[in-house]
C-alpha cells in the first residue's frame, strides 16, 4: 500500500477513482482534518492480502483508521466522522425529520446509486461483467427523482448541506463517464454545483479511460 501525504491520526485507505473512496476523502476535507491517504492497489489483489482483510473483511475500499477506531462502508465512516467530528451538528442533524431524511440519503447512496450511477461507470471504464442496461435504467430513475427533489430545494435537505449530499455527490457527478448524460437534468448540476463551491471540497479526478 502506498502512502501519501501527512502524519496525522487518521488514515484512509483507499482507490483515488472509486467514489466510495471519494466521499470519505471529500468528507474529511470538508471538514478541515488533516489526514494520510493510503492508495491500495485493486489490481494486484493488495485488498485480499492478510494485512488488508484484517482491517477489512470483506477486501473492499475505503478503510478508516482514526487512532484504535477502524471502520469500513463509506457510509458508516460519513456517520462517525460527523458525529465524532462535527460540533456543529450541521453535517448530521439530530431533528428525526432531517435525520430521517439523511438516513435516506445514505441508503440510495449504497443502493440504488450503487446499482445505478456506480455500476455504469464500473462496465464502462472497468470492463466489470455487469448488466449495463438494467444499470442505466436505474441510472435514470435515481436521476429523474433526484431531479425533482432538487428542484425545491438547494441540498438534501434544504438549505443546509448534510452527508447526504456528500454521499450521493461522487457518483451522480460522474454517471456521464457510464454513458448517462447529465445535460437533461439542471437542478442536478445546479445541486453538483452547490457542492463543489464549499470550502475544503476536492473533486474525484477525471478518469484517464474514456467511457466507451
């Protein structure tokens, strides 16, 4: 595994291109916490190594260690960085509606964008044996719900930003790089725009591979 950057605490193990790795990466910039990013390598079986599958049962990215604390799923990280981290209680608001609403947010993320928006991407950048239509149509329901919700409102859930939108944002910016255009959805870029303007946001780089 190779390590970049600083001697902090925390560190995250991870793939630069997975959106999974992306909205923990994204999350703690947010944040402002200083943090190592440990790339593993997919391609050479380094997440089925002893090393990697004691920190993560299932060889899978991303990997939080904060101290003695190791947590895997991104979205469980998302969970404990803001209820560890955020004094504000803006990130993971306690209210049950907007709880409620963010908890939401969270499943789609592994869910239905999972199945959707990540999966496309995975067939067509990756070669993964997946069935891209069925993903595609997924793709397009999640957008056209997304779409709507957006259309009343700034983030998920109004106007204050929230995990939710940090857990759904990877993905459904980067679902064009499946073949599923974002051109007949504005008040998704306008959303995807929102985001990216927040101080401390980093963007998942571009992939070198072009959708096929």
């Amino acid at each position: 595994m190779n390590a970049q950057s600083s001697s902090s605490a925390i560190q995250l193990y991870g793939v630069v291109l997975s959106g999974h790795t992306h909205r923990v990466q994204l999350f703690l910039n947010l944040l402002g916490l200083p943090f190592e990013f440990i790339n593993v390598n997919l391609a050479s079986g380094e997440n089925h190594s002893a090393a990697f599958l004691a920190m993560s049962p299932f060889g899978e990215v991303p990997v939080l260690r904060d101290g003695d604390v190791v947590l895997t799923d991104s979205s469980a990280i998302l969970v404990y960085l803001a209820s560890r981290y955020d004094r504000s209680g803006r990130w993971l608001p306690r209210d049950p509606v907007a709880a409620a609403t963010v908890q939401r947010w969270l499943s789609n993320a592994s869910g239905k964008i999972a199945y959707g928006p990540c999966a496309v991407r995975l067939v067509k950048l990756f070669g993964k044996s997946l069935d891209y239509d069925t993903a595609a149509a997924i793709s397009l329901r999640v957008l056209a719900a997304m779409e709507l919700e957006l259309s009343e409102k700034k983030f998920a859930l109004g106007d204050q930003v929230s995990i939710a939108d940090v857990a759904a944002f990877s993905y459904i910016e980067h679902v064009p790089e499946g073949g599923i255009s974002l051109a007949p959805y504005p008040h998704i870029r306008a959303w995807l725009d929102r985001v990216s303007a927040l101080p401390g946001f980093v963007a998942m780089p571009a992939s070198a591979r072009p959708a096929a």
